[in-house]
C-alpha cells in the first residue's frame, strides 16, 4: 500500500505536466499560384502571408498558440485549387487565404 501513493503522485504529476506543456498552434492554409504562368505574383503572396506570420508569431500569437501555415500551390488551374481547398479542409486549418482566381485563364 505505501508504494502505489508515490505511484500515484507520480503518475497525478505527469498528467499535469502534460497539461502544460504547449498550446496547439493555430493552421492556416494558403493555396496560391506557386508554379506555373505568372508563380511571380501566387509567390509573392506566399512570402506576404509568411511574413504575417512570422511577425505575429514573435507577437507571442494568440494567448500562446502560434501559427502554422500550410501551404498549397493550385497551378493557376481551377480544379487543382478545388483539390487544394479539400486537402486543406483535410488537414483541418482554421482559415484558408487564397485562391486567387485573377491569374486563371478565363
């Protein structure tokens, strides 16, 4: 019997240290146009959303939970975004930015 209290404490303590350990970051999706025709401008705006998270991250984020950014390249064709958008929905993000249908071809 007095061997199963320090069990006890023990195992009370490591579930409350694993309580504690780090919040779950925040998933935000991108899908752009990464590659092909006009990548430039899908690319860029890649590097805009991961200097947004970038700062906010050394913010400290929000109430402690970083963001993770995952990102999807819709080739600038509509059905490869309708792919990425579900991949995303998948992976289980909180926000999608994007796509941008302005660089499809009409």
């Amino acid at each position: 019997m007095t061997r199963l209290i320090p069990v006890a404490a023990l195992s009370a303590v490591l579930i409350l240290l694993a309580a504690c350990g780090p919040k779950p970051p925040i998933r935000v999706g991108f899908i752009g146009g990464l590659s092909d025709r006009n990548s430039d401008n899908g690319q860029s705006g890649r590097n805009a959303v991961i200097l947004a998270v970038e700062q906010f991250n050394r913010e400290g984020g929000l109430d402690g939970r970083l963001v993770e950014l995952v990102e999807r390249d819709d080739a600038q064709d509509k059905a490869v975004a309708a792919r990425a958008a579900q991949e995303l929905v998948d992976a289980k993000v909180e926000a999608v930015i994007g796509p941008s249908p302005a660089a499809w071809p009409r």
